[in-house]
C-alpha cells in the first residue's frame, strides 16, 4: 500500500485549527464531513497499518516517522518518493509557454512572479507567504495562488496587509506546467506536507524552490545548492530575505533552478515504477516461499 498521507495526522491538525463556532454558517457542513470522514478513515488505518500483513510504502521519512508513531509500525516499510514527468515539466516547455503564460495572467516582463499550488492553504503555508510578501522591498512582486481553497478567508489580510492588486488567485486546470512556466519562483512553506508535489514538478521546469523542513520533498533537497528549506514554516522574515535575493540576483536563481532539475531528474516516475515493481516482485516471491 503506498502511503501519501495519515488522516489521524489531518484529523488532529483540523480539531487543534478549526472549531464549529469559529466557522461561518457556510463552512460549518464542510469541516463536520470532514471530522466524521477523517475519524472513519483513521479507524480503518489502524486495522491496516497497525498490523504486520500489508507492506507499507510512505512517500516520504517523515510519513514513515508518523506511522511508527502512530501505529507501532517499522517492519515491512520502505520509503519510495513520488516522481515527475520529466517531459511535461522541462525547462524547454516552461520557456515555451512563458510568453504566452504571463500574457494571459497580464504579468510584465519586469514582475517576479511567485507561485503556490494547493488546496488547504493554511496547511500549504500561504500566511506566512502573504506575509513575506509584505516585507519584499519590490514593488513588482506579485504572488499567484492557485487551487480551490476559500479566498474569503484571505481577502481582508490581503488587504490589511497592502498587498490589494499583488495576489491573483487562479483556479486549478489541467495543463499545471501553465502555472509554472508564467512564474519565476515557487514557494511552498508548508506547516505540513507528506511529499509536496508541485515543488519537485517545480523544480524540473527549473525554478528556484522554496519548501520548508515539514515537507516530505525537503529530504531530496540539499539547503542553497537545489532550494531553499526553511527550518520554521512561520519563518515569514527568512522567506521574505530569500524572495527578495531570488528577485535581484538573476546568477543565483539560474544556478539554484539548473541544480533543481538534476535533483529531480533522479525521481522521475519511471524510477518511482521500477522501486515498485522490486517491492511487488519481492512480496510475490515471499508468498509462494511461504
């Protein structure tokens, strides 16, 4: 069974974040479905995981981590990251798209465009963004925030935070590789990620990445040579010093994004396939020996 989240994790997080009182009368439906679909899920994951039968395969060390915490569980668990589709998300193809991109969204040559992709933007870490971004000194920064989450909740901060005309917020859409090849960095500085998949598709389009330590894909990254980990998702100054240098220095955004896409390159969903089909080869040989 491959492993790409813990619902005793996500059941947690929304009791410890959200309350029905705190809710508008709109959103209070969507967080008891979610409070009662969350605790069936977890029931079942403790009849599953808590056993020996089933062999486990998280998507990242952190989410094994979570599993031998949460449910006793170490034997029969190995770690296979997610991979990318290397053809699709390519510098060639962000260039490509980049002028065609930028036009649609009405982004000048001249802004520096940094992209979010996710739903729960809490989680994703976009109050922290919000805020770094308030601290750039640029005045051509914009942010892009894509996915389906509630913008209601943001609109007021935005506000407050003089940031009114700097963020666009875009519904999700197939073609991904659109979003990344109209931006010129990625920041995702999640309060918690089992894996983060837009900053590896991010990172082989060759764009300079900006995760932070919660996140499952920090573990392929190496600090200042392929991306930036930031050790405190909160950390809004540190983001906003980073931001601020990606936007300025042109050499050290080309260096950290060619360096992403030999990170990524290693994960590729071929290689993601072949470490499966080892595991499957293996537990069928088990079986027949037993």
């Amino acid at each position: 069974m491959s492993v790409h989240v813990l619902f005793c994790n996500l059941r947690r997080q929304l009791k410890s974040d959200q309350s029905l009182a705190s809710n508008s009368l709109g959103q209070w439906p969507v967080t008891v479905h979610r409070r009662v679909y969350y605790r069936l899920i977890e029931s079942l994951e403790r009849k599953v995981y808590g056993g020996g039968a089933a062999v486990l395969l998280p998507v990242s060390r952190r989410i094994a981590d979570d599993i031998a915490t949460a449910y006793g569980r170490s034997s029969n668990v190995q770690t296979i990251y997610y991979g990318v589709d290397t053809a699709v998300f390519s510098v060639e193809r962000r260039k490509s798209l980049r002028k065609s991109a930028r036009a649609a969204l009405n982004l000048s040559d001249d802004v520096f465009a940094v992209l979010l992709i996710g739903n729960g933007w809490k989680n994703k870490g976009l109050s922290c963004l919000l805020e770094a971004a308030r601290q750039v000194q640029r005045a051509k920064l914009h942010l892009l925030i894509a996915g389906s989450d509630d913008q209601a909740a943001y609109r007021a901060v935005i506000k407050d935070l003089g940031l009114a005309g700097k963020v666009t917020f875009l519904p999700p859409r197939r073609d991904v590789e659109f979003f990344y090849a109209a931006t010129d960095a990625y920041a995702g500085p999640s309060l918690e990620d089992s894996f983060s998949l837009p900053c590896i598709e991010a990172m082989s389009c060759g764009l300079p990445v900006i995760t932070s330590a919660a996140a499952g894909v920090s573990e392929i990254m190496h600090q200042g040579e392929d991306g930036l980990i930031l050790q405190d998702p909160r950390d809004a100054r540190t983001l906003a010093e980073w931001i601020q240098r990606l936007a300025v220095d042109v050499e050290w955004r080309h260096q950290l994004g060619q360096n992403a896409v030999r990170t990524a390159a290693a994960y590729s969903w071929n290689q993601n396939a072949e470490k499966l089909a080892t595991v499957l080869h293996a537990v069928i040989a088990s079986r027949k020996a037993s």
